[in-house]
C-alpha cells in the first residue's frame, strides 16, 4: 500500500514543476510527452509486445488510464478552476467502489461510501475557493476524467496480464500517448522550436519520474490492491500539491485548508483499515467467489 501511495505523491509535485519548468499553455503536448517516450522506453527495455487480445486490450486500457483521461484534465483545468476540478475528481473512489461491485462482485460497505464522502469533503477544503465560477462542460469533463479513471484501474484488475508489469505499463503508456498525440497536434500545433534546459529537465521528469516509475508502482498496486482502496490513495495527489506549493512555492496555507488535508489522510486510513468483504480477485474473467477463496485458503 506504501510503494502504491509513492505514485499519487509523485502525481501531486506535476503541479510544481509544469508551473516551474515548463512552457506555458502546452498542457497536451506534456501529456504526449510524459506518456509516450516512458511507454516505448519500457517496450524496448522488456523487449515484450501484446499477443493476442492484449493488443486490444491495451488501447482500452491505455485510452482509459492515460489519453481520453488526460485529454479531459485539459478541458476541465482550461474551464474551471483547479479547486473545483481536483474536488469533482475526488469522487473516483465512489466510482471505482460501485464499479468493483458491479464487474468484480466487491460489496460495497458504510464504510466505504463514508471514507469517500469525507474524502470529497476534505480535497474541497483543501483546494476549493469561495470565489470559485462554475462551467457545465467543465464539471462534465471532470467528471469524465473520474469515471475513465476509475474505470481503467477496474478493468486493469479484471484483465490481468500475464506479461511482466513493466511491460504491460510501457504497452498502456504508448497506446495512450499515440491516442493524445494527434489531439495535441489539433489544439496545440506542432512543438515549440526552442526549448530551453528547464524545459528539457521537467519533460524528462514527467516522463521518467511522473509516467514510467509512478505508474509501473500504480499499476502494481493495482495487481495487489483492491481497486477501491488503491483509487482512494489517488487523493493524496491534490495534498502533495498543496505542500509543495507550500513548501516550495510559498504559497499561504491557511487552517482550513490544513483541516481539509488532516480529512482527507483520516478517509484514506479509514478505507485503507476496513477488512476486505471480497478479495477483489478475477478467475478466468469471472468474480471469485468468496467460498472458493475459503476453500484454497484452508487447503
């Protein structure tokens, strides 16, 4: 749980150095470039390709996870503010909670949907502003951006590949990138020119350190992990950020805001703690059951 809560931190600094290293209004073009060199960077260092219906299955899961995900981030932080995006986002854990019960027989718990109330409740006060304008497109791309995600972390426990982990990340990593590619190339236009060293330090970081490590560890929780716990650490992304904005940036933090972030830790430990009403394991693309959990158990 540890080494999957690694990912979402690093997820939470993307903040700190796109504001710092990268050039502005480009966000397309560092989701092409955090994904698609990472993911033909791990192909080439596992030397492993799809077989079979893994070849599909990886474009679904690539589109899901990273490009249509990363393609309505852009339109909801273009339209709303980020306070109001990160909040809409934190209702993944509600999705992810209701999709495992619906594709892996997981049984929803009180618990559960309480954790991911208060979740929501705390991102909320940790990011949300009073002043905050609300745009329909905007909350629906949000909203979007939850649902494919948590979607893609339900469906990537259901089919579990039989590759190497590395490898399986680096095919969901260019299947995503090549999707986002010619929508960046649309919006965006083609590159810049001149790119200066900053520039070339923060791809390289998003793309080694932001795509390549912290989602070979999230994929690996995924693998380990009940969908709905490893959705829930995805929070911790918006409280890393609010640090290092801190910490970094000098940014004001105000007691609100701390109160926000001390929520936000309490419903991760809540949904993490609770014992598990089902293994959240696939056999055969089918739920197992959990006798037949019981049985290999005290065989």
């Amino acid at each position: 749980m540890l080494i999957t809560a690694l990912a979402p931190a690093i997820w939470g600094s993307t903040y700190l150095v796109t504001t710092e290293l990268l050039p502005p209004g480009r966000p397309l073009l560092a989701g092409v470039l955090r994904a698609l060199p990472a993911g033909l960077l791990l192909i080439a260092f596992t030397r492993r390709l799809p077989k079979g219906e893994w070849w599909w299955r990886s474009l679904v899961l690539g589109a899901l996870n990273i490009g249509v995900f990363f393609a309505l981030l852009f339109v909801a932080a273009y339209r709303l503010p980020g306070g109001v995006a990160a909040t809409v986002g934190a209702v993944q854990p509600l999705i992810a909670a209701g999709l495992s019960a619906a594709l892996l027989g997981d049984r929803l718990s009180a618990r559960t949907l309480l954790s991911g109330i208060a979740g929501v409740a705390g991102v909320s006060l940790l990011v949300l502003r009073s002043n905050a304008e609300l745009d329909a497109l905007g909350i629906a791309a949000a909203l979007g951006g939850a649902v494919v995600m948590a979607t893609g972390v339900v469906l990537s426990k259901r089919w579990t590949s039989p590759a190497p982990l590395l490898a399986t990340t680096g095919w969901q990593l260019t299947a995503g990138g090549l999707l986002l590619l010619p929508v960046a190339l649309l919006v965006e236009g083609p590159p810049p020119s001149h790119l200066t060293g900053a520039n070339l330090l923060g791809y390289g970081y998003l793309s080694l350190i932001g795509a390549a490590v912290a989602y070979a560890l999230w994929f690996r929780g995924i693998r380990a992990l009940p969908p709905t716990s490893v959705t829930f650490l995805g929070l911790l992304s918006p409280v890393v950020a609010t640090a290092l904005g801190w910490l970094v940036l000098g940014q004001d933090l105000a007691p609100v805001q701390a109160l926000g972030a001390l929520i936000v830790l309490g419903s991760l430990v809540a949904a993490q703690t609770q014992r598990p009403r089902t293994p959240s394991k696939v056999v055969a693309g089918a739920p197992a059951t959990t006798a037949a959990v019981r049985t290999r158990q005290s065989a």
